[in-house]
C-alpha cells in the first residue's frame, strides 16, 4: 500500500482501523521528504523530531478514543506562517534568523486537530512572486517537469502535495498564490472568501487582499481540512464573525439546477489547447446538470493594473516593519540610524520585494496618490460591483486557472509584467474577496491544466460541491507525477 | 512616462531601501513599464465611484474595548532582536 497517494479520509480509515499508525506515516513522508525532498527544493525547513513527537501525541490521543479527521494525518505549512519555536522565513533573507514566538491561527487550529507539522515549505519572498523563483533559497522545481517552475507564491506547498511528500499543505492566495501553483502542479487548490480565515500570525504582504487556503488532492479533502482552518478570530481585525458550515457534510449535493457563468473575459489570450481542456470541463459540469450562460465583466482585463497599484502600496507599507531594530537581518556596522535602515532593507530585501516596496512607495506618494492609489481603489470597486450583478443570475463563474501551463524555469524572470500576467483569471477574485478554487482538469505536453471557479462571498460550500461533483465523473486529480507515483 | 534615475534615487530614500548603482539602472527600466502598465487605469471613468475601503459589503473594522490584554513577553520577544541592552534594543548613537 502506498500511504501517499491516500485520502484523508482513507487515511483516517486506516488510523481509525489500526492498521497504521501516526507514528508509521509520519515516517513514511519524513523518509520520502529526505529522499525527494532535496531535488524539488520544496522545503525551506524540515521540522522532523517535531514531527515525531507530534505523531506519538496524536497516536496516544486516539488510543484515548479520540476522532478527527485530521488527527495524526502530516501537512506542511508554508512559511508565511509562524511556527511557536521553528524558523520562519517568509522565504527571505530578512527573515533568515527568525524564529517566530508565536504560532498562526491557522498553525494553532491544525494543531489542536491533532495535524503532523513536518515542515516548513518554499515560497517567494514575502509571497511576491508567480513562480518561485523569488525565494531567498532558490526555485521550487515542478515535480511534472523538474526544468519547469510549480508557480507561486505558494510553490513549495503545491509541489509537496503534488510529489506526495505531505497529505496536503496551506498555502497563502494574494492574487493567485494558491490557485495559479495548483493548476500549475495538478493539485486541488482552494481560496477562500476574504477573513474566513484568521490572518493572525501569517505574515503581511497586502492586508486588504491576503487570504490563507488549503492544497490537497481533492476537493472533499480541502473540505476537511478548512472546516478546521475557518472561523472567527478576534485577533484578526477583518476577521468575520459567521459560523462555518459543515463544508465535508454538504459535499455530496447534486449539481443539478447549478447556473454556471462562462465569463467571456476569462478566455480573452487564453492558450487554444487549455481552453479545450477548460470547455470540456464545462462539459462535464453540464453533464451533472448545470446550465450555463455566457456573462461579461467589461473591467476585468484592469484587474491586473489594479492589483499592481494595491497590492505594492500595501506591501511597501506592511513591509517598512522589517527596520534592522526588533527583529529580522541587521547589516554588520551602520554608521548611523539611516544607514542601519537602508543596508539593512537593501540587504535583506530581493530584487522583486525592492521592486514592489518602490512601486508601492511611488503611487502613495505625495502628487501621485489620488492619480494612482485612489484610482485603483474606485476600478476596484467596479470590479467588485460587476461580480456582484454577475452573481445575481450564476451561482459560480468557471474558467481558466493560467493563460498557460507551467513554464520553464528562468523564462520570465527580467520581465515582471510578463510574470505578472500570470495571475490574470486569478486576480479578480482577491480584488472582490471572493472565495474561488482551481481543480485539475487535463494535460497539455505532460503538463497539469486547472480549471478555476468563483463563488460569491461565503459560498465556499457551493464551489466545494461543484469541485467535489467534478471530481466524481473525472480522474484528472488522482494523476500523481510518474517520478513520484 | 518614463521615471528618472534622479526619481528611483527619491522613491529609494524614501522606502529606505539602500539600492546600488546597477540595480538602480535596471529598476528605472523596471518601474517606468510597470508605471506605464498601471497608467492604463486613467483612462476609465470613475465619476462618483467611491473608492472600495472594504473588499466585503458593510464590514467596518471592529473595535474592542480598551483593556489590556497583553502580558509582558519582552524577553521571548527580543530573542529575535540583533542587540539588546537591559531589555532595550540598542540602535546607532541619534542624538550627539
């Protein structure tokens, strides 16, 4: 039995039954972390003694007759979240010698459930980046084609999941760092609604759009994994107050009488191969019994100039924390205050960080602010208002995830707007808040294809459903890399 | 529009961020494109649009009441400091 291509609740199965311990499949991916793990680069800690005495816990928690889905099951976490006691990096120099004294919610909920932390997972600096290559400790490699990039920002979760190194791995989305890596990687990647889940303790980039998910295999295994993670915090400000569903309970409702909206903007400079492969994923979908009709977001195609006026001017103020005093890289011998601030940011910042803080730092500037900050704060609002009227006659938009498959490693690095649109279908759903998933839906050259559905605000029960009915009637998510069957 | 080296060094001083001669050069080809690509928001009319201070519809951002909830954790906290000195973060000399 291969433990690593088990579902979670195969898993819990199996944990339940006796036939394998926490202990034992703790083992199992620490063995295949230590065998694999080095040529993807997935991992900027391997918290392994941690991981062991966790799994003893766990096991001794459920020999005391304890349930629950997540008990004595290993994830990893990306390294935007702070780990009580383990480095945390952010994927930065910065933040190379930083060890977090606290832990995240999300860190904090999936440890009560009884979750194996085993590491720590690669990411692009400051989660600044759409393929990885950002990172203060080098590219995650896809485990599909080790010559291409797993996306980002969250590449080093979604290649782990992909490559079975982990049952599944959290992951941030700011404007498409859990989607884009997903589709790029064939996993099942979700966002939720922006403040179901807890930003407390994940590190900064742009307050207004962050938002953590999940990466698994499976919808139905997403739904486990955030029905722990969601939920009120009141030690995050735009936390919201309302219960969360039973999102595992309700997977199993039929599709049929779901309006599906085929947003004709998503497939505006979308490859011919990965439109066919996202048609006959609608196809599907209708199948199962959804209807569809066409609908039109006429300023979706600004969605990227708005994100790159927001998020920069939120990052360059998030980011001027990072002073050289209190915590994070000091540059040796500062001849005065301004010197140690400005080597010690121009030290322990990457190119592409520096970029977004200066960007950041030049549309909030004096004379530039209304023409820039402000402007992209109304085109958001037209965004959101027209996603809004959208899902007055749909009950999700489906589409692409990428313009494309996963590119080759080094293609797009010295030019950032080609790198940034990437993120073009993922991005409008940050600008609105909207809870929003990628599911694989094919192969072109070998490489995963996602598709992409949007819900409104909360219906994360909704595109859980439509995934998990996908899922159901198609194999595309049980496809492993064969390096790493 | 094309940005200047003199307005990378201005924006570089004012995110403190200590930017070397060739990177410069690289950033002012770097930031003027992003500022054109950006610029492209101009031309939409947002007569009477609001500008969006919330992503969710009527959120506001909670208060709680003025009450101390935090303990004093100064020493697990300043392990991360690069130097402390009787529980105070030591910076270059600022007042001669």
């Amino acid at each position: 039995m291969t433990l690593h291509t088990q579902t979670l609740a195969e898993l819990r199965q199996l944990l339940d039954g006796g036939k394998v311990s926490s202990a034992e499949l703790t083992e199992h991916f620490l063995e295949r972390l230590a065998r694999v793990g080095p040529e993807l680069n997935a991992l900027i800690t391997l918290t392994a003694d941690q991981a062991r005495a966790q799994a003893r816990a766990a096991d001794r928690r459920r020999a005391a007759g304890e349930k629950g889905p997540l008990l004595g099951i290993p994830l990893i976490h990306k390294d935007i979240f702070c780990t009580e006691g383990v480095k945390t990096s952010c994927g930065s120099r910065m933040l190379d010698n930083f060890v977090s004294p606290y832990d995240a919610t999300v860190v904090s909920r999936l440890k009560a459930a009884g979750a194996i932390m085993l590491g720590k997972s690669n990411m692009d600096e400051f989660a600044m980046g759409s393929s990885n290559e950002t990172s203060f400790y080098g590219p995650v490699k896809n485990p599909w084609d080790l010559t291409r990039v797993p996306g980002g920002s969250s590449g080093g979760s979604a290649a782990a999941v992909a490559a079975g190194l982990c049952v599944y791995a959290t992951g941030t989305d700011t404007g498409g760092s859990i989607r884009q890596p997903a589709a790029l990687c064939g996993v099942t990647g979700f966002k939720p609604t922006y403040g179901r889940v807890s930003r407390y303790g994940m590190i900064a980039f742009a307050s207004s759009l962050d938002q953590a998910g999940v990466f698994a295999h499976s919808a139905a295994d997403v739904a486990q994994v955030l029905g722990v993670m969601a939920g009120f915090d009141e030690r995050d400000s735009t936390s919201v107050d309302a219960p969360v569903p039973d999102y595992a309970a309700g997977l199993a409702a039929p599709l049929k009488g779901l309006t599906i909206g085929l947003l004709r903007e998503f497939f505006d400079g979308l490859e011919p191969r990965n439109a066919a492969l996202v048609q006959a994923g609608i196809d599907e979908l209708r199948k199962l019994g959804a209807t569809t009709r066409e609908v039109s977001l006429p300023h979706l195609p600004l969605s990227v100039p708005t994100y790159y006026v927001v998020a920069p001017a939120e990052c360059s103020s998030n980011l001027s924390r990072y002073d050289g005093v209190r915590f994070g890289h000091r540059c040796d011998n500062p001849k005065d205050l301004l010197d140690l601030y400005e080597r010690s940011r121009g030290e322990g910042f990457g190119t592409e960080v520096k970029r977004r803080i200066m960007t950041g730092t030049y549309v909030l500037s004096a004379g530039y602010y209304d023409a820039y900050y402000l402007k992209a704060q109304q085109v958001r609002q037209l965004i959101t208002d027209e996603f809004r009227r959208a899902f007055q006659s749909v009950d999700v938009l489906v589409g692409p995830t990428t313009p494309t498959p996963a590119f080759a490693i080094g293609a797009k690095v010295d030019d950032p707007i080609t790198m940034y649109l990437n993120d073009i279908y993922t991005i409008g759903a940050n600008l609105a808040g909207l809870p929003a998933i990628s599911v694989p839906c094919g192969f072109v050259d070998d490489l995963p294809v996602g598709l992409q559905l949007v819900g409104p605000h909360f219906a994360e029960g909704r595109l859980l459903q439509a995934a998990h009915g996908f899922q159901q009637v198609t194999d595309w998510h049980r496809r492993r890399p064969p390096a790493y069957a | 529009m094309s940005l200047t080296r003199q307005d990378l060094d201005k924006i570089a001083h004012l995110a403190r961020l200590q930017i070397t001669a060739a990177e410069s050069e690289r950033y002012v080809s770097s930031l003027s494109s992003i500022v054109d690509f950006v610029a492209e928001l101009g031309k939409v009319d947002t007569q009477g649009v609001a500008p969006m201070a919330h992503p969710l519809v009527g959120q506001v951002q909670r208060l709680r009441e003025d009450a101390i909830t935090e303990t004093d954790q100064h020493e697990r906290y300043q392990r991360n400091a690069p130097q402390v000195q009787a529980a105070l973060y030591v910076v270059p000399r600022v007042i001669e």
